[in-house]
C-alpha cells in the first residue's frame, strides 16, 4: 500500500521546541509528540500526539516520531553567481580575489546565461524544501540595471506558488556617496517590481558614513527595506554595524534591515562588540550568518592555514533576542567552491564552527522564519491557516541533527513535491503509540 499523495493527519511527528507553545507537555525530558492536522493544503492545527485518536483509514501519516520542520527559508544567496566556477581559472584567495575573478567573469553573461544557472539554483532550493529565498544581484553602474535584475524579477514570478523570491540589489556604498544618485537608486528599485529591496556592499575599504546615511534616507522616501553585506572582514575597527544601529535610530527607519556577515564583530574587543549588539538589539535589525562562505573567505592566505573562524557573534546576539537567521550565500563560485542551496548544509557548518547546542530543538529556527525578514507581527510557521509546506526527515534524529537529513520529504500546500513517502507511515495508531513512546 502507497502512503497518501496529500494526507490529513502526520501523527507522532518530533517538532522543534521554538515552534511549540510554553505549555506543551515533555516526556523524559523531550517535547511530546505532534499530531498536525490538515485540510485544503492548509495547517487546521497541532496538538500533542492522541493514541486514541482513529482518522479515517487512507488519510492519515503515523511518523513514529520522525522530525518535521516547516518550509526552509534561504535569506542570502546570489543566484545571479552561481555556478560560475567551472569556467574560471585560478582565483585568489580571499573577499578580495573573488571579487576580482568575478568582475571578469560577469563581462560575458547574458540574460540566457543567467537565466539557466539561476533557474537550476531555484530548483535545487526548491527540492531542499526552501519556500522563501533572497537572493542578491551586483549592481555596479549608476545609471543601468544590472542584466540579471530583470531575470531575477522574471524567475521571481514563474516561481511564485512554488517558491517567494526576493531580489536585493547590491550596490557598492561609495555609489551612494551623492545623495541624488543615491535618490535615484532608490527610485529605480521601488519601480521594479514587487520583491525588491535595496541593498549594499559597505567594507572597510569603502567606508563612507554619509554615504551609508543617504542609502537609508533614500530607503526611507521610497518605502524599501534593506538587506546590506555589512563588515564582512576581521578588521577590528570597521564601523558598519554600529553605524547601521545609531542611523536607524537618528532616522527612525520605518522599514527592517537585514545584516549578512558581520564578521568583524569576532575580531573586536568584548566591549566594543556587545556594545554594538546591544544597540543592533533595540533596532529593527535581523542578522544572518552565513558559515560555509565565511570561513571559507575569511583569514585566507595561500599556503596558510587560517587563525580566525570569521562568524559572527551569533550566540550573543541569540542571547539579546535579535534575529539570526543562516543562510547557504555563495554556491559554485569564485566565492565558494562548494555548496547546494540547502540551508541545513549552512547550519551544519555552523553548529561545528561556532560550537551551537540543541541544532534542532533551537537553532534549526534560524532556517525557517521569513517574518524575521521584514518590519511586521511575528508570526511562528504552522499556525492554523498557514500554508502547509512541511519537510519529514525520516532518518534524522533530534540528537544528531542535522545529520542524515539529506533525505527528506517535502510537502508543499500538503502535497508531496520532492521526496518519497513511506508505505510504513500507514501503521495503525496502536502501534505507532507504542514506538512514539519509546522514543520520547
């Protein structure tokens, strides 16, 4: 017997604690059990796993505790990169070296070039179980839209329904430095479409405050979010970060700002970086981290082993209540050689390099919280009415997590759109008590 394409009822499912109220009941110390109920590709609701309860026979999925995540969600990746590295030759180390090898590497694409690499990225997320990904594009003439931005705008609305796309353009702060150019940006991404925010490449090497002041102004005129690669470097004294936080204040910014990298938070004295974090903690600030590219790009010389592991303080933050989400970033380019758009490959990274506790039962939040992406009500996935996109890890556990979970289940609108469902799910409820006991 085959397990139902769009079932009813996933009974016996392990969820993570962040997703579970406060009152939830424990047995031996782990979180009871789920039962999530479903109708017309909607969440209805979830309660702790009944034994007693008998759904119609053919609807329902005993998962004998399996884990179950909701839908992925990737924050920071560059579509319009990926997968460029096979036709390089050598790249320097480091941020730097990239860079150069890519401004050579982009002179030669076109809108067909593009669209083929990032149509391939879009559908390896969407296989991983990702239904909200960001992806930056590099835009580096004032006065003309990057090619890929209208490629990017074009994907975003062929996927839609299977996958929200968000397009970031990212600008070289020192075009901003005029205010009417940077006025004139602003204006440019507010016109292109829904989806779009502004966004920026802001480095020691670039460093200009007023520059950074007129993006966010110019932001704030034309009712656009903003996504930064902020002080992606270990230099101590960069000032991005805690530049981003008192602006956002002074100029008591309407919209929310993303932060990738921050790097350089590990690499200054205690007081000055949580100091910084704790003004990041009173502004509408979300942080992403993204591990596999940064210890990658960081401290790289060749022939060297490198000294710093260039994450950011994502532990302090997590303890000031800001925001962190992890992110996959660079995949197959000059930036990074490896890499799939699975954000469960990031937050394995990252659980080995900044030492993270309980990856499943806490940090596993951080690849699943689009509300953390915007200036709005915080809204945990899986509340009734949600759209029930679902991933069944049927040979992970709690304790190894995120080992094992390359096989996956996914479920978008509770239908399965990547995977294979398990004839065994369909146990009887008597039984799958017993083994759901054991395991808790």
């Amino acid at each position: 017997m085959h397990a139902p394409h769009a079932p009813e009822h996933l009974l016996a499912a392990r969820l993570p604690r962040w997703l579970l109220p406060d009152q939830w009941p424990h047995h031996g110390g782990q979180p009871a059990l789920a039962d999530l109920h479903l109708a017309q590709g909607r969440v209805l609701g979830m309660a702790p796993h009944d034994s007693a309860f008998t759904p119609p026979a053919g609807t329902a999925w005993n998962l004998a505790g399996a884990l179950v995540l909701p839908g992925l969600v990737d924050a920071h990746t560059h579509l319009d990169k990926a997968f460029t590295l096979p036709r390089m030759g050598t790249v320097k180390p480091g941020l730097l070296g990239a860079i150069d090898a890519m401004m050579v590497d982009r002179q030669s694409w076109t809108e067909a070039d593009v669209r083929a690499r990032a149509g391939r990225a879009l559908q390896w997320a969407c296989e991983a179980g990702t239904v909200h990904l960001r992806t930056h594009c590099d835009w580096w003439e004032p006065q003309a839209q990057p090619l890929a931005w209208n490629v990017l705008r074009e994907l975003a609305q062929e996927w839609a329904g299977r996958l929200t796309l968000e397009r970031v353009a990212l600008i070289p702060l020192h075009l901003y430095a005029e205010r009417e150019t940077a006025l004139r940006l602003a204006r440019t991404v507010a016109a292109s479409g829904p989806g779009a925010l502004l966004g920026g490449f802001v480095h020691s090497t670039n460093w200009n405050p007023q520059a950074l002041r007129n993006l966010f102004e110019a932001a704030q005129l034309h009712g656009l979010n903003v996504d930064l690669h902020v002080d992606e470097e270990l230099h101590p004294g960069a000032q991005g970060l805690a530049t981003t936080a008192a602006l956002l204040q002074e100029l008591s910014f309407e919209g929310h700002v993303v932060c990738g990298h921050t790097c350089a938070l590990a690499a200054q004295d205690e007081a000055t970086a949580l100091a910084t974090l704790d003004a990041v903690a009173q502004a509408p600030i979300t942080l992403v981290t993204l591990p596999i590219t940064n210890l990658l790009l960081q401290d790289a010389v060749t022939g060297r082993t490198p000294r710093q592991r260039g994450l950011t303080l994502v532990k302090e933050a997590h303890a000031r209540g800001i925001p962190v989400l992890v992110a996959s970033d660079n995949v197959q380019d000059p930036f990074c050689p490896v890499g799939s758009f699975d954000p469960l490959e990031a937050l394995a990274t990252g659980v080995l390099a900044a030492q993270l506790d309980a990856p499943f039962d806490r940090w596993s939040e951080a690849l699943c919280r689009a509300d953390w992406l915007g200036r709005g009500p915080r809204a945990l996935p899986l509340q009734p009415g949600s759209s029930a996109d679902l991933i069944v890890f049927h040979q992970a556990d709690g304790w190894g997590f995120p080992s094992r979970t390359q096989s996956r289940l996914v479920l978008r609108q509770g239908r399965v759109a990547s995977g294979q469902a398990n004839a065994a799910w369909l146990t009887s409820s008597s039984s799958i008590s017993t083994l759901a006991r054991s395991l808790a």
